[in-house]
C-alpha cells in the first residue's frame, strides 16, 4: 500500500516524458496533413494528404535534396568508416597514443562551423567550395575524427594478438584483414557506419559554408522553408529528413542489445 | 611491429591529411589573419583587430558570456531532467516503451529542433494557442517572448529538448555498469534512507560517471549553430552564429574578428576537452 503513491508518480513521469519525447514527430506529421492551421486553432480545421500527394510535383528541388542528403551521407560514412577503422589501429599501437587521440577529439567535439569558417580559405584556394566533393570532403574531417575515437578501443591487446598471429602463420596485410580482423569487426563497422551517416544527414552550417548554396540538401532545404515561414512544407521535409535517423537509431539499438 | 602494417599507416597519413592538418593550418592562418601577417587586410604585424573585443560595444565577449550562460543553463536543466527520469523510469529506459520513444529527440536535426521550438513556443504557437484555449490571453502579442530572445531561452528549449534522451540513457547505462543498485542496497543496510541513498550515493556516482561526457556536451552546446541561427536574438549571439556573421560580411574590416572569434573558441574548447579529457578512462596502450 505504501509504494502506491510512488508507482503513480512513476507512471505519471512515464507517461508525461514518452508524450513529450514522442511530440515532435507527431506534431510533424498533424502539421503535414494540416489546412489553414492557424492561431488560435490548437487542432488543425482541415486535414488533407494534398502536400504529400503534390510536393514531389510542384518541388522539384526536395526529390533531388533527398538523392543529395543520401548519396554525401553514404559517401562521408564509408569513407570516413573505413579510413578511421584502420587509422585507429595505427593510433592505437602507437606510443603517443593518448596524444593521437586527443587530437582526434578536437574535430569529434569542436563547431563544425567556427572550424568551417577558417578551413573555408583552404578549400576555397582548393578550388573545393561550391561542390558536393568540396562538403564531403569537409564533413570528412569532422566524422573521421569520431570514427578514430570509436575504433581506438576497438583495437586492444587482444586484437592486436589475433593480428600478430595470423601475420606469423604467414597472412599478408589483406589475408589477415579479410579473413580475420575484419569477420570480427562487422558489428562496430556497421555502428560507426550509422553514426557517421547521422552527422553526415544532420549537418547544416558547413554545408552551407562549403556548399555555397549549390548543394542543397535536406536540412537546407528545412531551414529555407521555415525562413519563408512555410509550415507545411517544412513539416514534410522534417519527416523526410528523421525517417532515415529514427530507422538507423533504432536499428542501432537492436544491433546493441543483440550483441552487448 | 607486425600489428601495424603500411595499411594502417596509409590510413593514419589520410586522417591526418584530411582531418588534422587542414584544421592545425586553417587554424594558423586564422592567427595570421587576426594579426595582419596574412590575407587582403596584410600590411605586417599588428595587435590592432585582437585590441577590437576590447572596445566599448564589440559583441565577441557578451557573445562568448552568453554561449557559456546559455550552455551552463541547457547542460544543468538537461540534466536534472534526466536524473530525475531515471531515478524514477528507469526500468522502462531499460527495455520498456521509454527506451523506444528516447530515440526520437535524438533524431532530430538542429534545423527540425529549431523549427518545431519555433511552432510551439512563438507568439502564434502551440503553448500560445493552449494559453488561448485557457483564457490567458486574447492576442499572440500577448505570449511571452520566448524565441528570439535575449536569454536564450528557445535555444535552451531546444538543446534541452534533445539532450534529455541522451543523458537519461547514459545514466542508465551507467547505473548498471557501477553497480548503483548494490551501492544502495549497501548504504540501506548502514541505515541511509531513501533520500539519503538517492542524494548521497547514486546522483554523485552518476554525476562523477557522465562527468566528461556532461564537458563534452558543454562544448558542443557552446558552439551550436542551426538552433541559435533561427531561435536567437539578434544580440547577444552565441559565438558560432556571431563568427559566421563576421566572416560572411561584406566589410572585409570584419574578418579580423571572425577569426579572433574562431580562435577564443577553440582555446576554450580545448581547455574544456583537456578538463574531459583528463577525467576519461584510459585504457593502457596494447603495445
């Protein structure tokens, strides 16, 4: 009788946080299918599937934004997997470890922007600005820095045994890739692929900054439809841009919870 | 010598070409620019643009007061919010409906978090419609201003917003990594209460457990860009939007600052990630 009062502010807490953290994307998709949505009204006065079945149409620029948002996604993410996951293990091995990661912490936690604002001057003299190659290649920089880190304890002492190992009975440099290190590694492969994905798909202010405005992804193209203060097609390109994170998130968590 | 290849010196080589050595000479050029030794405004040395924040009614300092109130505000609430959470759901953090529905916030981009701040807290919004249906007011003019404020309040909002998931599943995680349930248990039997277990045991070991990854977060907030950029005041600004405002000036006499901006953020980044860096657990190297 005594936890009665406790489990019902419990539940409350529950209850009030899965509404709150599930808020946002049903807002989003109330205000997608809204007409006239106006104050004071707290429900829409209409709903209509319109905008979804039109604004393929009449946007031309939004199916090109989600074939841009994805095709500079996967690049940044396999290109930043792949050299942070071998990179690492150089890092790891090495005598000034900690140093080696330290430095990697600065692109993983700094402003992409501030950071942005002064390599601009690079890749401008690079010929680099106002191209999608110009933004990979900047997104790279700070994704490669988080992909060092997640791989540096990924490379332990018992690893680097297995490495040795197959190196003594004769493997070379990519026998011992192929056939060992990395069937053991697909697991934190695949994770580091999602999360660089997801810095890749969320990234705004570089891509603005080193796009020039030439490469429109989904983020700029949110960010353009809320400054002409048109809800409706912001609300759908949200939606558009959070199906890929909530698929890749939960996706990584069941990847998680099935092997620890 | 054998567990590390040419492969893996190649890949060490591209990461530092593609990530370290741009950023350490970008950063050297930023120096060289704030001190007149390099760039269109190159006439030789000069302390001249590093006396400018220094002036009467240069905003680079309010700018950096308020990144560091605004993210010191954000971090704490965040917080509380996600201490409380899972002091009190943490089972369904877990592996209930809660661990599903957290996932949520963190898949919102800046420019979304900002939008939706925006459609619930502007004077036409959601709070201010609910506020209507209340009778507290007539007009949207009515509705405290809350986003494009000079507190920051909408930017708090929103990384608010975005950073309780996030916290509330590392305290969590961390709550069975160092045993906090036993610890309890222990404190129980030498007579602490359940106050006294939850203030004296479990918030400082979660506190002292997140303690890097809380720094970490602080640099992040501090140089936020998206939610600020549409959520902001026009002053004071949070050191990212100010920076990229100076650089995309016409005036070239601006440029100084931007790079002056870019280079106190980065000493203050650094001397927090060091502050992070230095509580991390490091595993020994495995030469």
């Amino acid at each position: 009788m005594s936890n009665r009062p406790a489990n019902l502010a419990r539940i409350v807490v529950v209850a009030t946080m899965g509404l709150l953290f599930a808020a946002p994307v049903a807002y989003l998709v109330l205000v997608s299918f809204a007409k006239h949505w106006t104050f004071p009204h707290l429900f829409p006065p209409q709903v209509s599937a319109e905008l979804w079945q039109t604004i393929w149409g009449r946007e031309q620029g939004l199916a090109s934004s989600v074939a841009a948002s994805i095709f500079l996604s996967v690049v940044v993410a396999v290109g930043s997997t792949l050299v942070g996951f071998v990179a690492a293990r150089y890092v790891s091995y090495h005598r000034w470890r900690r140093g080696l990661l330290f430095l990697s912490y600065i692109p993983f936690v700094m402003s992409p922007v501030v950071l942005g604002a002064c390599v601009h001057v690079i890749f401008l003299r690079l010929g680099l600005v106002g191209s999608t190659a110009g933004v990979i290649v900047a997104q790279m920089m700070f994704a490669l820095g988080f992909a060092v880190i997640f791989f540096a304890s990924f490379w332990n002492a018992e690893r680097k045994a297995l490495g040795e190992a197959a190196r003594m009975l004769g493997a070379t440099t990519l026998q011992t890739y192929r056939r060992v290190l990395l069937p053991i590694s697909r697991q934190p492969l695949l994770l580091c692929f999602l999360q660089t994905f997801l810095f890749s798909w969320f990234q705004y202010g570089l891509t603005v900054l080193i796009g020039g405005g030439t490469v429109k992804t989904l983020p700029v193209l949110v960010y353009l439809y809320t400054g002409e203060a048109n809800i409706y097609y912001a609300a759908a390109a949200s939606l558009l841009l959070m199906i890929p994170p909530l698929v890749l998130l939960w996706g990584n968590r069941a990847i998680t919870l099935r092997f620890g | 010598m054998l567990s590390r290849s040419n492969l893996d010196r190649a890949g060490f080589l591209l990461f530092l070409i593609l990530a370290i050595l741009p950023m350490a000479a970008s950063l050297a050029y930023a120096a060289g620019y704030s001190v007149g030794l390099v760039g269109l405004l190159s006439e030789g040395f000069t302390w001249q643009y590093w006396a400018r924040p220094f002036q009467e009614g240069n905003q680079i300092f309010a700018s950096f007061v308020f990144s560091l109130l605004v993210a010191g505000a954000a971090t704490a609430i965040t917080l509380a919010i996600a201490l409380l959470l899972v002091l009190a759901a943490r089972r369904s953090l877990d592996n209930g409906l809660l661990a599903h529905l957290s996932t949520i916030p963190l898949a919102l981009p800046g420019t979304v978090l900002a939008f939706l701040v925006l459609q619930w807290f502007s004077g036409s919004g959601i709070a201010a419609r609910i506020a209507y249906a209340l009778g507290l007011l007539q007009t949207p003019a009515q509705f405290p201003g809350i986003v494009h404020d000079q507190y920051g309040v909408g930017i708090i909002i929103a990384q608010v917003i975005v950073g309780v998931p996030f916290f509330a599943l590392l305290f969590a995680q961390l709550w069975h990594n160092q045993r906090i349930r036993q610890l309890m248990e222990l404190a129980q039997t030498i007579g602490a209460g359940r106050r006294q277990r939850v203030a004296w045991v479990a918030i400082p070991l979660l506190l002292h457990g997140a303690f890097p990854t809380v720094i970490l977060h602080l640099v992040a907030v501090i140089g936020v860009y998206e939610v600020p950029l549409l959520l902001g005041a026009q002053s004071p600004q949070m050191i990212s939007v100010l920076t990229m405002q100076k650089y995309g000036m016409f005036d070239l006499q601006q440029k100084p600052e931007a790079f002056i901006c870019a280079i106190l953020y980065t000493l203050l980044s650094l001397s927090l990630i060091a502050v992070a860096w230095r509580r991390m657990k490091h595993e020994q190297s495995p030469r």
